[in-house]
C-alpha cells in the first residue's frame, strides 16, 4: 500500500538522477533522512519526483547494499517495483490500494 511522509519533517533532503531499465528516463529521486518513532537509528525516505509513495530503507542498510553508491539501490528497487506494477497491471489494478499505484507510476513505467 502506498506510503506517504512528509518531506518537510526530513533533514539533508538531496536528489540523485537514475536510468533504470523499462522507465521512463531519467528519474530524479528524492531522498532525505528521517528518524520514525517505531524504530531507532535513521532511515533514508526516498521517492521519485512528481510521486507521493515513500519508500524507507534504515541508512546503515543502505550503505551497505549500495557501497555509497546509491543510485545502485534505487534502480534496484525500481527493478522490483516494477515487476509488482506489471502484476497488479495483469489483474486490472483489482484493488483500491493497486490504483493507487497506477495513478502515482503510469506515466513513469513502461510496458
């Protein structure tokens, strides 16, 4: 179900540009640190420019799938998400939370 966080409430927001395979490129990605109240140390909230879906990934987690480099992890988990897009897409989007998606993802996923 798509997750919304308010980036003003982020610290050190930055962008990075992507190409991942199968969207339409590039992508500007959003992404700044944010401390939830539910778990300790900092995550990184990340999302594309022009969407309100949030994704959320603890900061030591992402250095250490991504080595520093963290378009590496953003074009991989756009990989993933993709191939769940493609699903909900064979299903005709069936739930509320699946249009939700398409709305936010259509114009940046391609077939």
């Amino acid at each position: 179900m798509p997750n919304n966080q308010d980036f003003s409430e982020l610290k050190n927001i930055k962008t990075i540009k992507i190409s991942p395979l199968g969207w339409t490129n590039p992508i500007t990605i959003e992404y700044g640190i944010g401390y939830p109240e539910y778990h300790e140390g900092p995550f990184y909230y990340w999302r594309i420019e022009g969407t309100e879906h949030t994704f959320i990934i603890p900061v030591s987690r992402l250095d250490f799938l991504s080595s520093g480099d963290y378009g590496i992890h953003f074009t991989e988990a756009l990989r993933c998400f993709k191939a769940d897009y493609l699903e909900w897409k064979k299903e005709n989007f069936s739930a509320p939370w699946m249009r939700e998606y398409e709305r936010q993802f259509s114009k940046f996923i391609q077939d």
